[in-house]
C-alpha cells in the first residue's frame, strides 16, 4: 500500500498474495463501503460507529463492559469469512490520527535497564 497523493490509497497487491487472501480484502473492502452507507442513511451514528471504534482488540470485544451502539458480535466479525480466519488486533486506535501519524516508541536507557536488572536480583 501507498499514499501517492494526499488523501488516496494505491494497493497493488504482488504475487505472493494468494487468490484467498486478495477475496478477504476484497470482502473488507466491501464491508467498510457498506458500514459508510449506513452512517449515509442515518442508521449509524456519525461519530460511534463501527469503523471510528476500529480496530477492536480482544480485550475490548470479551471485555465486560460494552458501551458501543453496535454489537460486540458485529465488531469482531463484520464479515462471515471472519468467523474462520481472524487476525486480532493487540491494541485500538493511537489517539485517532495523530497517533496514527506520529507514532512514538520510548525505551528505558541502557543504564536504567542495567540499574533495574541489578536492583531486581540484589
């Protein structure tokens, strides 16, 4: 996947991927375009729905509380070819779009690792 100019998306899948794999995205391509029409036709709301609260991470899903206007069912299998094959997400959103873009890892100094590991088996 690219973004060649601002606001699009290229996929140009290779010859690695197999037939099964380019129908899955296919399918999800499909059920995003179908969870869009429904916010067009007023049956979802604008800023709750099923596609501002992707992904939804295990822990959300079989968590014990759900406040989502749509089924915890309808977030973890959208599509019936979920049901066999499911990738899980680890984690939701990063803070929407801005985590998206500016995504930021911060690791323990060297030093402070050492100290830590030392201290532990003092």
């Amino acid at each position: 996947m690219s973004w060649p100019v601002p606001g699009t998306l290229m996929i140009e899948p290779t010859e690695s991927e197999s037939k099964a794999e380019l129908d899955r995205f296919c399918v999800a391509l499909i059920s995003i375009r179908e969870e869009i029409a429904e916010i067009e036709k007023e049956k979802a709301d604008i800023h709750n729905n099923v596609l501002k609260g992707a992904p939804h991470p295990p822990s959300l899903v079989m968590g014990d509380a759900w406040t989502k206007p749509y089924s915890r069912e309808y977030a973890a299998f959208s599509a019936s070819c979920l049901r066999v094959a499911k990738f899980w997400p680890s984690s939701g959103r990063v803070d929407n779009v801005y985590g998206d873009r500016n995504l930021i890892c911060t690791l323990l100094a060297v030093s402070q690792v050492v100290e830590e590991q030392a201290a532990a088996t003092a």
